[in-house]
C-alpha cells in the first residue's frame, strides 16, 4: 500500500476531527482569498479612476489631496472658489469673447455706445463726445473703442484675444460644487462634460446614457434647467426621466432652492464617482439662489475696503431686499444668465499636453488666484500611503489566521498520537522503517492543509461571486468565481528587474500552495518526530 493510501485512510478513520480540521483551515485561507480580491477589485478601481480623461486639475489655493478628493470622487468641501473668468483663460478666442460678453462691463460697454450713436444720428456731435464720455467715465471704461474692462472691482473683462493658456490646452472643464441631492453631491458644468470628455483612454469611452440625453446649454421646453444623474443615484433614489428635482443649499440638510431642474439622462454604470452625482447645467446653478457672487466682492489676495458701520435692522433689510430680488429673478419663466462678474467656478479640468503639463504648473502655482495638480499622481500616492498599508494589513491578519489554523492541524494529528501508537508499531513491525512512518505522518499533514485550502479557495471565489452584483455597483470592477486577481512579477518574487522574468506575472493567490506546503511541513514536524521515536517493545505491549 502507498504511502499516500495510508495516510488518507488515517484520515478518513477520525473523520469528524479530520473535517472540523480542515474547515478550520478553510475559513482562514477563505479569508485570504477574500482579501487579495478585494485588493484586486480596490487597485483596478483605483486604475479606473486614474484614467479620468484630463491630466489636470485647477482649484483654490490650498491642499493637493483636498482638491483631488472634491473635484475627481466629489467627497470633500471646496476650500474657495476662483473667479469665472480666470476658467475663460483657458479656452480659445471665440468661445472666451461668447462667455464674456454676458458681463456688466461689456454690456455697459455696448450701452455707452449705442448711447453715442443716437446723439450722433440726431446731428450732435458734441453731444455724443459728452454722451459717450460721461458714459464711459460712469462704469469707469476708458476711450478706447476695443476697451471692455471693468475698472471696478474684479478682473478685468477683455475680448479679442486667447485665453491666456487657451492655446496650450486641449479642452477646458468648469465645476461647481456645494449643493446635494439626498447625499449625493450636485455637480454644476456644462455639456462638454458628457460630450468631449474620454474617460477611458486605452478603450477611447466616453460616459453613455442609459436612458435619455446629455443637457444642453439652452433648452426650448426647460431653459437652463436640465439636469443628469448618475446611475447609482437613479437607482437609490428611484429618479426617472421627467423628474423635477430640488438640490440642497450647502449640505445633505441645508435649505431646500425653489428652482428644479428636469432630468433629462441617466447615466450608465461606470464605475467612477459620476455615478454618485447629479449633474445640472452651470447656467442653471447660477441662476439658483445664494449662487450669486457678491458685485462687492474683492479678488482673493486683495485688501478688502473698510465698509461703512451698519445697523443690525439695516443689515437685515438689506439682505431681505437683495433676496426678494434674488427670488424675483429665479421666479423668471425664463432668466438671462448670471452676469460674468457674478460667477466664480469650484475647479477646472484641463487636458494639457504632457510636455508642457509642469510649465505650466509652475505658471499657474506662481500666481496668487489658483493652484494647479496633477490629479493621477496624487491618485497613486493616496492609493500607495493610505489603501496599501491597509490592504497589507488586512493580509497579514488572515495569515495569521491561516497560521492558527495550521496550529489546529498540528493539535489534532498530536492527540492522535496516543491513540495511534499501538498502529504506528505493527507498521514497523511489518518492515516500516522510521522514516516511513515520519513521512506518513507529514503526509497527513500535508493532505490536510491542501484539503482545507481547497475549501477554503472554492468558499472565497463563491463568496466574490455571490458579492459580484455588489462590487460591481459600488465600484463597476466586474468579478467573477474565475477572478485571479491580483498579479505579482516573477521580477518581483526573484529579486530581479531585469530580463524575461521581469515581465512575467502569475496571480498572487498561486502563492498559497506553496505557503500550505510550507505551514504542513511545520505544523507535522512535531508529531512525525513523536512518531519516528515511537517505541515498538512498549506499543505492542499495550
């Protein structure tokens, strides 16, 4: 009889010690099993979402991560805003004069002439110098008929040119953060968003509709009202094309806007945080309540000007009038956009050639109105210092696990001894020297911590499968029972980052069957040795 058959048969003899063993076993080799998927599923949505689809993000002054965290998975608050206009220096000639001709400046600008031609039409020349100039001097514009700046308080408002860093980008993204929906965060920007933007480079994916349409700018049925939602909200919340839906000012909890938006699209599972937002046009945001941009209000890095002291009953009446006037022009059937001088954008998504991505870092983070990031590379540093360690710790628990369920083998096969020592000398009575009988007893072992591991492994993929639906929702990473996820280079294993080696990989969780081997030959150590030194005489006695 093979050595093998003897040490199967001594299992099968003590069948509900051998099971319970082996499940022990299982469960923590499950728990191994588990963690590496999840490891798997975590760093191939963590690649997702580095694909984003532009290689820049342009926010307020203040922390890298903060910035990162609330414009890509729309989880912290924005810091500050910047101005509306400095987003206009990133886009070309004629889209920039288009957006900046909805500005005081340039309205007060075309006010004063057309103002100056009447006079001129009547025959008085005179009359439409002084027209003109008495005009001009009240919005504090200069002569110059190509002028239209603002001299007041704000950037200046200049047509006729580039944005500054137009022609160094390819396509320029504005969002504007601060209302919710539920708990999910209202996102407003303009249409490009679901039109131009690929999120998805190597498979050239562009974000699809699983019902409806993209928003458009202007729309005859709803204005600027329209909104899309993405597909976890829909589901969540059980939003349906048609729906008229009212964000919250500021917080999950914050005061209900009077004005809805329609949703218009629904947005299909794409496993990045668009999922879990509402997306409304920036025009419409705008136009909400407690949106507008105060006329007064300096630019960041300015000395703000000594207001004059005002009266708790003036201050109350004042910001009555100014909202009695704000709801007047939200009660519109159909407003005119917010003048320029009163929007400010949370963060700008910029795709910028790679060659010049750290000039024009350095440019941009110079200056005093905004800060520039590179938003994969601060991605892979929260994944590498934060996700990792967490992950790895997670690892080594359940190895630990695995380790105390080896110990378990080793108890079982022990206690065993005793009763098998009077079995243990007939085999060497019939010829089986004390290794033969040593190996037997590793055998077993071994047998048994592969038997549990095999559980163990067909109860980890089973429970991924079973939780597939779930993941896939959460993160859009789809797993199956087949899942080998994650890999590690061969390079890696040997130490070595050079030659064919380097470049090949094998699934991390292959690495069990060695790791088994190993704890089986430890855990049967001890009883082989008790067994090698079994007394024959004495065994045979009893």
């Amino acid at each position: 009889m093979s050595l093998f058959r003897i040490a199967l048969r001594s299992i099968t003899q003590r069948p509900v010690a051998s099971l319970l063993t082996m499940i022990s076993m299982g469960l923590g080799v499950m728990l191994v099993v588990a963690v590496l998927s999840i490891h798997g599923v975590v760093e191939q949505s963590f690649a997702n979402n580095a694909s984003l689809g532009y290689n820049v993000a342009i926010g307020a002054k203040g922390g890298k991560e903060q910035l990162v965290l609330n414009t890509v998975y729309y989880l912290s608050q924005p810091v500050e805003n910047i101005w509306y206009s400095y987003y206009c220096e990133f886009l070309p000639q004629a889209e920039r004069d288009r957006l900046l001709k909805e500005s005081f400046a340039y309205r007060s600008h075309e006010a004063a002439w057309q103002t100056a031609e009447l006079a001129a039409l009547a025959g008085d020349q005179g009359l439409a110098g002084a027209a003109l100039s008495q005009s001009l001097a009240a919005v504090g514009l200069p002569l110059a008929p190509d002028a239209r700046r603002q001299a007041t308080d704000g950037p200046a408002v200049e047509l006729g040119r580039h944005g500054k860093y137009g022609q160094l980008t390819e396509m320029a993204i504005p969002l504007c953060l601060g209302d919710y929906f539920g708990r999910f965060r209202v996102v407003g920007t303009t249409p490009k968003l679901f039109d131009d933007l690929v999120y998805d480079i190597e498979n050239n994916r562009k974000f699809e509709f699983a019902q409806g349409r993209n928003f458009v700018h202007h729309s005859p049925e709803h204005g600027y009202f329209e909104a899309v939602v993405g597909a976890k909200v829909a589901r969540e919340l059980d939003v349906k094309l048609g729906d008229e839906i009212s964000p919250r000012h500021g917080a999950p909890e914050g005061h209900t806007h009077e004005r809805k938006f329609t949703v218009v699209g629904i947005l299909k599972t794409s496993g990045t945080p668009n999922d879990r937002a509402v997306f409304v046009n920036m025009e419409g945001f705008y136009l909400m309540e407690d949106h507008a941009k105060p006329l007064d209000q300096q630019r960041p890095g300015d000395q703000p000007e000594e207001a004059a002291p005002q009266s708790d009953e003036e201050a109350r009446k004042d910001l009555e009038a100014r909202r009695k006037k704000e709801l007047e022009l939200l009660r519109a059937a159909d407003p005119e956009p917010l003048p320029v001088e009163q929007r400010e954008v949370t963060a700008i998504l910029v795709n910028a050639d790679p060659m010049i991505a750290p000039g024009l870092e350095n440019a941009i983070n110079e200056g005093r109105d905004a800060q520039l990031v590179l938003p994969i590379k601060v991605i892979y540093e929260l994944f590498e210092f934060i996700v990792k360690p967490v992950q790895w710790t997670l690892l080594a628990l359940t190895a630990m696990i695995c380790v105390v369920s080896g110990i378990s083998i080793l108890v079982s096969i022990y206690n065993s001894m005793s009763e098998r020592r009077h079995e243990i000398a007939v085999m060497r009575a019939l010829g089986a020297d004390r290794y033969t009988v040593g190996w037997i007893i590793l055998l077993e072992s071994t047998l048994l911590a592969l038997g549990g591991g095999m559980l163990g492994w067909l109860a980890g993929h089973t429970l991924c499968l079973a939780a597939s639906p779930i993941i896939e929702d959460q993160t859009g990473v789809t797993i199956g029972f087949w899942n080998w996820e994650p890999a590690i280079s061969l390079g890696t294993l040997l130490g070595t980052s050079s030659g064919r080696l380097a470049t090949l990989s094998l699934p991390l969780e292959l690495l069990l069957v060695p790791a088994l081997l190993v704890l089986a030959i430890v855990v049967g150590f001890w009883p082989a040795v008790s067994a090698y030194r079994t007394d024959v005489a004495k065994s045979l006695g009893k």
